[in-house]
C-alpha cells in the first residue's frame, strides 16, 4: 500500500514524539522530555533490571541515578519502522547512546556506549501523538574509562551540560 501524504504527516508528528523524550532526557529539558508521554505513560527496560514504571519514575531514576555525575548524554535513534492503525502506533526505533560521567579519578570519565530498540506504543491525543508505553531492548553495552584532559571537560560543561539552545 502506498504512503498517502497523511500518513507522511503523521510518521513526522510520531517522530516529533521520539526526539522529544531524546533531546528532553539528553539536554535535561524535562518539560519537553514530558511532552514525549501520555500522562498515564510506562516504561520497561527489563534487560536492564527495570520493571515496568512510569515516565514520572523513570526521570526521578535518571536524575538519582545520574546527575550528580553527568557530564553528557547523546541518544541517537536511527531507522523507525512504523505501525499505524488510526489514533494508534507502533513504531521499532534503533537507538545508541554515549553518556559520560565524571569520577573521582582526574581526567578519567566514565563512558557507556549502547545500542538497542525502541519499541513504543503511541496514542493520539488532543495535543499530538504521545508515547503510551515504552519497552528499551538493549543489543549491545560497553563501558570504560577514558582519558580527558581537564579543559575538554569543562568546555563539555560548558557547552553542553550548562548550555540551554531551546528557544
């Protein structure tokens, strides 16, 4: 079947909602990684040891788990197949991410490079279409210490963590 130029519109819409939850969780833009969600919406990551918790939950999980550290995060999500069947989806989104944290070790940070799947349930609601739930796959997950010098983490800082490019 061919794609008609709504269905173009609605894959866009949908996408609209996969890099909200990335650029929100990666920039800590929490309004717009909210705009990613139903208010109702859950989250699994069982390989990862995470059950079945909220959107709410899992911010509160990140930032507990990861801020006092932080020093960046990038998720880049790749080829999305996508499932529509009227206000309702499925989309599978290949996705990696890096994260750095910094240590108690000078010029040492912590680095996870992974890679998996999204596979998300989406709604359309009144404000656009929303993540009702989502299930993290992960294929693959490294991590290591890496040497940086003690400018490149605070331009990193600066430039990243510190900075806001939302207008």
């Amino acid at each position: 079947m061919a794609l008609t130029v709504d269905d173009l519109i609605t894959r866009e819409e949908i996408r609209d909602a996969l890099n909200a939850y990335s650029q929100g969780l990666d920039q800590r833009n929490w309004e717009l990684y909210d705009q990613a969600f139903t208010a109702d919406a859950s989250f699994e990551a069982p390989d990862e040891g995470i059950d079945k918790i909220t959107a709410a939950e899992l911010q509160q999980l990140l930032q507990s788990n990861n801020d006092t550290t932080r020093l960046s995060g990038q998720h880049l999500l790749h080829n999305t197949h996508f499932t529509m069947r009227g206000d309702t989806a499925r989309t599978i989104t290949e996705v990696e991410w890096v994260t750095l944290q910094t240590t108690d070790k000078p010029g040492i940070i912590f680095e996870v490079r992974a890679g998996g799947m999204y596979v998300d349930d989406l709604v359309k609601t009144d404000a656009g279409w929303r993540i009702q739930h989502r299930k993290l796959v992960t294929k693959n997950k490294s991590t290591r210490g890496v040497n940086y010098s003690s400018e490149r983490i605070e331009n990193i800082r600066r430039h990243s963590l510190e900075a806001n490019y939302f207008l």
